[in-house]
C-alpha cells in the first residue's frame, strides 16, 4: 500500500479515537452533573425538624458564592455525588449541635457576615462578585399584605419549586364573603316553630339572623365601593400595574445575579465545583420559576377582578381588591382610605353579630 495512503488511514484512525474520547468525557460529566443535582436536591431527615436538602442550606443562605465558600468550609458540600450518605449523617448533626435548622442557617449567615465584611474591606482586589448584588432578597409575602419579608421555607421548598406557592396576590379569596347559606332560616323551619309552640324561640332565630343578613349587606356594599378607587387609579393607569410587576422582576434579577455568578466559573479548579454548579443551576431554575409564577399571579388577578366586576359579583371584586390593597394601591394607600375603613368597620360589625348568635346558639 502507498505510504501516503497509510499516513492518511492512520491520521483518521487517530482522530477518530478522539472524538470518541472527547463524546465519552462529555457523557460522563454530563452523568456526574445530573447525579450531583439529584444528590443536592435530596431531602435529608433531620430529626424533629423539616427534612432539608443542600440545595435548601444553600438557597436559605442567599444562594451566594459567600454561601459557596462557608459550606465548603464547613465541608457540606459534596466532591463526588457518592458522598450523599454521608452528608446525610452529618447535616442532621450539625443541626442538632445548633439547637434546630433555623439556629443553623441564623450561625452560618452570621459568619458570612462577617466575611464579606472582611473582603470589603480588603478592597476588589479580593471582592467576590456577589458583593455587588442587592442587599435584600426579601419579597412580598402571599396575600398582599405589602413588602412583609419572608423566608422559602425549607418544608416549602415542593411548592416553591414546582411554582405552586402564590406570590404577591392570590387568585381567589380565602373563603367566600356571600353568608347566606350560613345564615339563612328556611322557612319550614319557621313553620314548624309555629305548629309545634315554639314561634317566640324560631320567630328571635329568624330576627337575629335578619340582622346578620343586613350586615352583611352592608359589608358587600363596602367592598363594592372599594371598586371605585380600583378603577380610577389602578386599572386604568399601567404605570400603577407596574408596581405589581416588582415581585417578578426582582426574582428575574436574582436569576440573571446567579447567572453572572455561575458564568464567571470561579470554582472550576476546586474540588466541590461540580457540586457549586449543581447548586447554582438549581437556584437560578428556582428563581426563574418564582417569575414566572409571580407575574401569572399578577396577570390572573387582575383578569379576575376585571370579570367580576364587570359582572353580577361586584362584592368578590371587592374582596380581592381589598385584600391585595396594599400592592394595589401602593404610595398611595390615600386615595382608598375611606372605602377600606368602611370595608373593615363592616366586617367588625358583622363578626360582633355572628359570634353572639353562635353564643346564644342562633347561628
């Protein structure tokens, strides 16, 4: 054969092995990082407290390379996914040692503290580029109740993850405002109060109960009025909707801040980087899911109160401007103030009258 020939057939076989060289390697990181991210994401029994996982320590930690390097340095992050079963032995020690699972997140952020306080003031010559994220992670709590800060729970950690947790507004109210199936008193019940001697007791029933009715007319009137500033300053004004958007964009923030933080590869060279990555890429799956769900929220509620106000529900309307006032009417709770005390008087009025009646048994 010519030697040319032979040269040509031998370079091929080379490259060949290779690529083939290269496929493997890709195949088997690609396997150590989907075995390292189910490992992360594994609760772990902790005793009286809420199962936990890594990915839980991590993101109650702030989901920070300032988190990275204490977890490291406590030696809770994993080299190898293999090295699950002993951490799952570890975790729970480490937080029984604490007292519970919030005394240990309350230690390691207090030590986070005061390191990123150290690189500070050591200069960017040392500064970690999580020091230019925002100070506060802190969103909206569920239900509107404004910028109350709240924690993701680690035995919320399902709901969160799979985008079932409500954001800053709730699609449907927590329990209907319409009493009448509560407070109603048929009338075969009067009849027979009549018939057997026993009108004065049905005929007090009945009147009690008329009273409790008019209440809660008047609380749906409340609420319907509560209507008017909602349509005048919020529906009709997109850069008062704009502020509902800011749950969502915060959490897209706090994505794109992990991005950053896991594109700059900081910790390619450390033996935990598979494990840092896994986490990273969780977190920021996290993020981007508590975006998505926070503007459906906000474009459902709306879209919710906008049918039943156009409808025959106008008080339901009401309930759920009321309790999503504080989102709604943000920097200028002024303009809804009367409607609200209304709103709430009512509602008082009307608590007074149904625990008396359940008190005298007429409810």
């Amino acid at each position: 054969m010519d030697p040319i020939t032979i040269a040509l057939i031998a370079t091929g076989a080379l490259a060949g092995t290779g690529g083939v060289a290269a496929w493997w390697a890709r195949r088997n990181a690609r396997l150590r990082h989907e075995a390292m991210r189910l490992a992360v994401e594994t609760s772990i029994p902790c005793g009286s407290d809420a199962p936990v996982s890594l990915l839980d320590l991590f993101w109650d930690l702030g989901a920070s390379d300032f988190a990275l390097e204490m977890l490291a340095h406590g030696q809770l992050l994993l080299d190898e996914p293999a090295q699950l079963s002993a951490l799952m032995r570890e975790l729970p020690s480490r937080i029984a040692e604490a007292g519970s699972y919030r005394a240990l997140v309350d230690e390691l952020l207090e030590a986070i503290s005061v390191y990123s306080q150290e690189h500070r003031g050591a200069g960017n010559r040392r500064a970690i580029p999580a020091l230019a994220a925002p100070g506060v992670k802190a969103l909206p709590a569920a239900g509107g109740s404004g910028g109350t800060p709240i924690r993701l729970a680690s035995r919320d950690w399902e709901g969160w993850r799979t985008g079932q947790t409500r954001g800053a507004l709730v699609a449907e109210p927590v329990a209907a405002t319409d009493l009448e199936n509560a407070l109603s008193t048929g009338v075969g019940s009067l009849l027979s109060g009549l018939f057997e001697g026993n009108f004065g007791q049905e005929f007090k029933r009945w009147n009690a109960q008329r009273e409790a009715k008019r209440l809660r007319d008047e609380l749906d009137r409340a609420l319907e009025d509560l209507l008017r500033p909602y349509l005048e300053h919020v529906a009709s004004d997109a850069r008062a909707q704009q502020f509902l958007r800011d749950a969502s964009h915060r959490w897209t923030a706090e994505m794109n801040r992990i991005e950053v933080l896991r594109g700059a590869g900081a910790y390619r060279d450390r033996s935990w980087a598979t494990c840092a990555d896994a986490l990273l890429e969780a977190s920021s799956g996290l993020a981007s899911n508590m975006a998505a769900s926070a503007e459906r929220n906000v474009t459902e509620t709306l879209a919710r109160i906008d049918e039943l106000a156009a409808g025959e529900r106008k008080a339901m309307a009401g309930y759920l401007v009321y309790v999503n006032r504080h989102a709604l009417f943000v920097g200028r709770m002024s303009v809804c103030e009367d409607e609200v005390v209304a709103v709430e008087r009512a509602s008082a009025a009307l608590r007074v009258q149904l625990l008396q009646l359940e008190r005298k048994g007429l409810a």
